[in-house]
C-alpha cells in the first residue's frame, strides 16, 4: 500500500513559513541596525493606536456621499445588510452631509469602537435606510494588511529603488 505524503508536505512547508517569518521578525528585533530598529518601533506604534478601533468591514471610495465599494464577507456590514453601491450619509443622529472631513472622523471616532452598537444612515438606490450595526476589534489579518500597506506605500521607492 502506498502512503500518502501530501498531508505532510503541506505542513512541513507551512511550519518551515512560519519558522522563516518567525526568525525575520526576530532579526529585526535584534538588529544593530537604527533603520530596522526604527521600522519595529513604527509598527509597534501603529498596532498601539489601532488596537482598540473598531471595525465594521467596508471599503469605500472617495465620492461625496462615500459609496461602499466593498462588503468584507461575515463582517459586521454583512450582517447588518450593507451591500456596495449604498452611500454612506452619516451615523445615528449626524449626517456628513456640509461636514468637513476632519469634522466626519473627529465624530466618527468615538463612535466605531468595538462592541458599540450605532445606527449607520445609507442610500440605496432612492431609499434611506438605517441600519444597526455592532464594530468589532479589527482582526488581525486586517490590522496586518493595513499595516503592512501603509508600510509598502511609505517605503516601496526607497527599498525597490537600485
């Protein structure tokens, strides 16, 4: 009888990716370096001041009103019926509507915080509808890829330059 490696292959690669991560990370931890020590220090920082925001998983673009271009899947969006294309208008009893930006996240702040609930205020087609919805601690695999996208973007042309 002929024993099956796949199943071992597969985990074999999967803990020699962890462990390589693993000593990467280590690397920069025990680096001389100031520019390794600087990045930890950077990274450190941004997982401190994100670590307690919540999250509702949507995407959206620039437009006035925001339209949400994307519904993360099984996220608090999802459940709470948000679809992409619906205008994002304002929250419980503040609508963005004449508001600066800084005005919309000096508000929005306090109130996308894990756990508390809140009433947010689309458009779907020619309909307003208010939707309750409950953010929850940003996951890390998001926290990660927001992160490490702010880090790419910052840093790409210093690193990919010869």
């Amino acid at each position: 009888m002929k024993r099956q490696r796949t199943p071992y292959l597969i985990l074999g690669l999967l803990t020699m990716a962890l462990a390589s991560r693993l000593m990467a990370w280590e690397a920069i931890e025990s680096a001389d370096d100031p520019c390794a020590s600087a990045l930890s220090e950077r990274v450190r920082q941004m997982v401190s001041s994100m670590k307690d925001r919540g999250w509702i998983g949507v995407e959206f673009d620039e437009t006035e009103p925001p339209t949400l271009t994307r519904v993360v899947a099984g996220s608090p969006a999802d459940e709470a019926g948000l679809e992409p294309g619906d205008r994002w208008i304002g929250v419980s009893d503040f609508e963005f509507a004449g508001k600066s930006r800084e005005e919309v996240m000096r508000r929005l702040k306090p109130i996308i915080m894990p756990g508390n609930e809140f009433t947010l205020l689309v458009e779907r087609g020619d309909h307003r509808l208010a939707l309750p919805i409950r953010p929850i601690a940003i996951p890390r695999r998001i926290l990660a890829q927001w992160i490490g996208g702010h880090l790419v973007e910052k840093y790409a042309d210093d690193l990919l330059s010869p």
